[in-house]
C-alpha cells in the first residue's frame, strides 16, 4: 500500500477528531469545576441568619462548573439569581465579556481590564482556529482528490497554525484563572470570597472533561499536522518514482553507429543503405 495513502488517511481521522474535541470542548460549561461543602458550611453558620440566608442567594456556595460561555449548577441553584436552562439541562448563567461595555465594567482597574482582555482573546483565537480548520477542510480535500504536493503541504501547515493558536487560547485561559485566584483583589476576584470558603477543604476545584476534550484536541491537531506533511513528502516522493518509470518509455532510440554499414539490415530507411551496391 502506497506510503502517502495510508498517511494521510491517518491524518484525515486526526484532524476529524480534533475537530470534534475542539468543538465539544469549547462548547460546554466542564472547563473548572468547583465543589464546596455545603454540610459542614451549613453547621458552622447554624444560629447565623443573616450568613445563612447569604449562603442561599450567593453563588459562591454552591457547587458549579465554569465554561467559556456559562458557569452552570448541577445540583442546587442559588435563590434570587435568574438562570436558564443549558443545552445538557443544567441552570446556568452566562459569564458576562462586558460586550458593549457598561457601568459596571467603567470602575474596572488596569489588572481587571486586562484580565477581561484576555478572556475575550480566548474566544477569538478559538474562533480564528475553527476558521482555519475551515480553510484546511478544502485544501485537505483538494489536496487527496488531486494528489497535490501543495495542497498536502498547506493543509499540513494550516493545522499546525490551529494547533499551536488552540495551545494559545488554553495558555490565555490559564491565564484568566491566574488573575481571577491570584492577582485580582476586587469584589469579583476571590480576594473577596467569604473566609469560610477559603479554609482547607471547604472548596475544591478540578479540571473538567470539558478542558481535557480541548488539549486532546490540540495534540490531535499536532498530530495531525506532522501526519499531513509526511504525507506530501511521500507523496512527492511517489510522484518521482512515477515519473522515473514513465521516462523510459519516453526516451528516444537512436541507432548503433558502431555497427558496420556494409550490413545495412539493421537500418531500415532507403534502399541505399542496405549496401546492395547501387
């Protein structure tokens, strides 16, 4: 089996795959969980209304997971706090980009508007990768159909630019998480989180599936890329074989002119060289 076949039929799945991880990933709310121990809080405030009554109507004692687009409940939903119901059917509110700005966003600081800015990058490069992976679907395609070197080699190359522009946008969002938990001491920043949820084992985050379907994605699309441009190198390389066997058949042959003309039956032309002696 042709090298450049089973190569970039390997490369195709690759990309198909990343794709739909990338997608899904950026689709759903699974991105950071966080878990908070509603029992043991519950006990430490029993006889406290006026603390209790805050931790029914404050989302940040409850159990949610956070998005690029929505922070969602899955079990409980704080009072007083109007939410919607998601395409998976979990109540969730939408993360505000502050699209147009407003006045709450005019009393933000440097650091907090530099946080939003790069929020807001992270859904751009998300969206600026899936357009490439538009434009790699077509060159991909041409690039099969017709057996082109170069077309291989742009595919190749497109998905190396949407991986390494996903592998931006996760660095962004590690970023957006370092401020919110580490440098930002505003009212939205968890700088100004109720002391309780700060103590050991009150609040627990993870990495959700949401996130790891993203890198998966962005290794695939690495993947992917290498396997493209493997592809069009043996592809070129099969291109040479071919044309190497086509040229023998095209290569003229001329006659022996080491051969003696006195036996002229080797020329076939006019009767004078057959050396009959006319």
């Amino acid at each position: 089996m042709a090298c450049s076949a089973v190569t970039l039929s390997l490369a195709t799945i690759a990309a198909v795959v990343a794709v739909a991880c990338l997608a899904i990933g950026f689709g759903t709310d699974n991105w950071y969980e966080i878990r908070v121990n509603r029992t043991f809080i519950r006990k430490i405030l029993e006889g406290n209304e006026i603390a209790l009554k805050e931790m029914e109507e404050d989302m940040r004692y409850f159990d949610r997971d956070e998005g690029l687009f929505r922070i969602c409940f899955p079990d409980k939903k704080p009072l007083n706090v109007k939410t919607y119901i998601s395409p998976v059917q979990t109540e969730c509110v939408n993360i505000d980009y502050f699209i147009p700005e407003n006045e709450i966003s005019d009393t933000f600081s440097d650091t907090r508007w530099t946080r939003l800015h790069m929020a807001r990058s992270v859904i751009g490069l998300y969206i600026t990768a899936f357009f490439l992976i538009f434009l790699s679907f077509f060159t991909g395609v041409a690039g099969c159909w017709k057996r082109s070197h170069g077309n291989v080699v742009a595919t190749g190359i497109l998905e190396l630019l949407v991986s390494l522009i996903a592998a931006g946008a996760m660095g962004l969002w590690h970023g957006v998480n370092y401020f919110d938990y580490q440098k930002l001491q505003d009212k939205m920043s968890y700088f100004e989180w109720p002391d309780i949820l700060k103590q050991p084992g009150q609040t627990k985050y993870y990495y959700g599936w949401s996130y790891i379907l993203a890198w998966i994605g962005v290794g695939m699309n690495l993947i992917s890329a290498i396997l493209f441009l493997c592809g069009a190198r043996c592809l070129r390389k099969e291109k040479k074989i071919e044309q190497a066997k086509n040229m023998q058949y095209l290569m003229p042959v001329y006659p022996d002119k080491r051969q003696p003309y006195g036996y002229g039956y080797g020329y076939p032309g006019p009767y004078y060289q057959y050396g009959y002696g006319y």
